[in-house]
C-alpha cells in the first residue's frame, strides 16, 4: 500500500506562488509515477501534471505550462508542484495521484482512472 500526502496549500493573491509537497510512503517503490489533478466544476478530475520517478520525464496541461513546474526528490519519496503566476481560474483543491508501473504514460498521465493511489487533497486559493 501506498500512503499519499499533500501540503503546501493556502491562499495567495493572483500573480503570486505557492509550491505543493505531496510526499509519499508504505510501498514506495510500486510508485511509477505522480501526478497532481484538481477538482474542477461538477467535481471532475483535472491533470494538471505529471511526472516519472525515473528519469523524471514530465508532463504539463496546456492550462498551465510555463507556469508550473513538477519535479520529484528520490530520496525523499517526494513530488512537488511549483505554481508561479498564478490565476483566479488555478483555485481548486488539489490532489496527488500514484500510478504503478505502466506502459504510455505520456497517454495517461492526465486520466484519474489511471492512477492507483490518492492523497486527501489541499486548497488553494487565489484572489483577484
């Protein structure tokens, strides 16, 4: 089993930054890759990013490249999710995922349905 937890969460003005930890734990090394959904309008999940443990080959939604950045610390079991500049339409609660071992992960990294394991979400908030 494989235990997911995010923080990093809070509430910012637009234009500023806030970077997310999503450290896991248990089963570490079932863990192919992370990637980090929000919860958007009638509850649906959106890939944001995501990212393989190794060689840490990442992957961006269009709603946010150049902005974020995901980038993972091996020897921590640990994901992050840099988010500069951001916007009013990035408010959301935000959420880790683990995926185990797979084949095309650059065609499923955005899926919820593709990942394994899920940590219990942090908010953020940005204000205009």
């Amino acid at each position: 089993e494989v235990q997911l937890v995010e923080s990093g969460g809070g509430l910012v003005q637009a234009g500023g930054s806030l970077r997310l930890s999503c450290a896991a734990s248990g089963n570490t090394y079932a863990v192919f890759a992370v990637g980090w959904f929000r919860q958007v309008e009638d509850n649906q999940l959106e890939g944001v990013a995501g990212i393989t443990m190794r060689p840490g080959l990442s992957y961006y939604a269009d709603s946010v490249k150049g902005r974020f950045t995901i980038s993972r610390d091996n020897a921590k079991n640990t994901v992050y999710l840099q988010m500069d500049n951001l916007k009013p339409e990035d408010n959301a609660t935000y959420y880790c995922a683990a995926m185990r071992p797979t084949s095309g992960y650059s065609l499923k990294w955005y899926k919820d349905q593709n990942h394994d394991h899920w940590g219990q979400g942090t908010q953020v908030t940005v204000s205009s």
